[in-house]
C-alpha cells in the first residue's frame, strides 16, 4: 500500500490539489468531509476537471476499504467486482494507506509462477481458507508429473519447460468457474475444489484424461498421478485455519506419492488413511 498519502476536505480548490500533485505524484486523495470519508479524488480526476472546481465536484464516490491485514487477492477480487479505482486501507478503523489498481498488478507479479502463468500456491491457501470460513465443502487435488526428471535428463531442461508450461495450460482449460489451480512447486500442481472426496475424483479424473489426451512437446509421453483429500467438518473449529490447509496439502501430496508407487493415476485420503483408486 502506499503510505504517504494526503487528505483534502471537499471544498478544497482542485487547483490547491494540483500544486500538492505538482510537488510530489499522488495517485489518490481520500477526500473527507466532517471527519468522514465521503470520496477519492484520482490521479485521472484531476486531469479531467477544470482548476476552478473544489474536490467535491471532481471526486468519485467508487472506492472501497480493505483490512490492512487482508491478502493480495483479497485486493483483486474487490477491484474485479466492482468500479472502484482505490482501495483505502483501514486498520483498527483508522485510515492508513492506499491500494490502486497499478499497484496492486505490481504485486501480484509476485504471486504468479513466470513460467506457466500460474498463481502460487498461496493463492490456493486464500481461496481454501474463504471456503473453509463459510464452512463449505472442500478437497484438494495434487497432481504430480510421473518421471519428471528422466524428461529433463533425456529431452533437456527447456523441453521439460515447455512441457510443464502446456500441463499448466491444460489444467487451467479445464477449470471451472469454482475450481482453481495453482503451480505448487516443480511438477506439482495443486488445485482446489469446492467438492466432496468423491465428486473431487470425478473432477480429477476429468482432468486426468484431458492430460492423456494432449500431446505434448517432441510427442514426449507425460503420466501425471494425483492425490485427493477432503476436508473433514470437525474440522471446521480450528482457530489456526492456515494449518488445516496445509496439512491437508501435505496430505494430498503424500496420496499422489502413494499413488506413483502404487502404479495408479489417483489415490484418495479418507479419513486421513490413503486409499489408491485404480485408473
């Protein structure tokens, strides 16, 4: 967030304004009224309007808060739902930053894996933890590349990066509006689902078979195993819900090891014990 930021009232003079532009760029101004924040006056705004106006008359009433505290995608959704051009950061109710859209897109370049596009897997913990709060169904599905590194050794390390960014491609081709999927780390993928164990297999099944049927760089043969864990409903107390998510990733990451050793494209924890589902 930016930090340094200034308040104007709403019958302060846009040409006063300009000059404190002109004297360092803000990109916003959170304009207030009888100690109320009643609106934004933008970077745009200014521009657009006459020098003779006040605030009151160029400002835009499309703004919202976010926690301080609160995630990076937390930003984005609300920039994606509506109109807004700043986000004013609250914390313990006081004002104490701005987020802007230009921001916000710089940041989230860090969240993202620059080779597939993808998000990281922390985008997986946020989506996970909203489904875990409003206590919805939830299962996670690990997909792991079979012999990945005798690709890399026989092929070399840019086929085995291409093949990863086309795997990457196809997940997300068939994701659906409420499932998501993120890079986990090397060949791993992870993806979340609002979905009981066994609709999650069917899902993974789906996205098993959209993986068999691509072919991928040089015609190289890709195998992918995967591990499918549910989130149990006594679950649904824990204070420390990061820690629910991640173990139930370690979880599903130990069912797609189970089922490489296995020989079988899933396996499927159940009541944390795996069970391998033959494909």
């Amino acid at each position: 967030m930016i930090r340094k930021f200034i308040i104007v009232d709403v019958l302060d003079g846009l040409r006063y304004i300009q000059s404190l532009v002109s004297e360092d760029r803000f990109d916003g101004f959170p304009v207030m009224e009888e100690n109320q924040v009643v609106g934004v006056l933008t970077y745009r705004n200014l521009l657009q309007s006459h020098p003779n106006r006040i605030a009151a008359d160029a400002m835009t009433d499309q703004f919202a808060y976010i926690d301080a505290y609160s995630s990076v995608w937390k930003a984005k959704e609300i920039f994606d739902s509506s109109n807004t051009e700043l986000l004013l950061v609250q914390d313990n109710k006081q004002l104490v930053g701005i987020v802007t859209k230009a921001l916000l897109e710089g940041e989230l370049g860090k969240h993202f894996d620059l080779l597939t596009g993808l998000p990281k897997s922390d985008f997986i913990y946020y989506r996970a933890i909203r489904l875990i709060e409003s206590n919805q169904e939830m299962s996670l599905a690990f997909f792991d590349v079979n012999n990945f590194g005798i690709i890399d050794k026989e092929y070399g390390h840019i086929a085995g990066d291409i093949v990863l960014k086309e795997l990457g491609t196809v997940l997300t081709d068939n994701m659906t509006d409420e499932t998501y999927v993120a890079r986990f780390g090397g060949d791993e993928f992870l993806v979340l689902t609002p979905y009981d164990a066994d609709q999650c297999h069917r899902f993974a099944q789906t996205l098993l078979q959209a993986i068999s049927q691509h072919t991928f760089h040089n015609n190289i043969p890709i195998t992918v195993s995967a591990g499918i864990v549910e989130r149990k409903e006594s679950q649904v107390n824990s204070k420390n819900i990061f820690r629910i998510v991640s173990n139930l990733i370690n979880l599903a990451s130990l069912a797609s090891t189970r089922a490489k050793k296995d020989k079988c494209e899933l396996s499927i924890v159940t009541n944390y014990t795996t069970g391998t589902v033959a494909g």
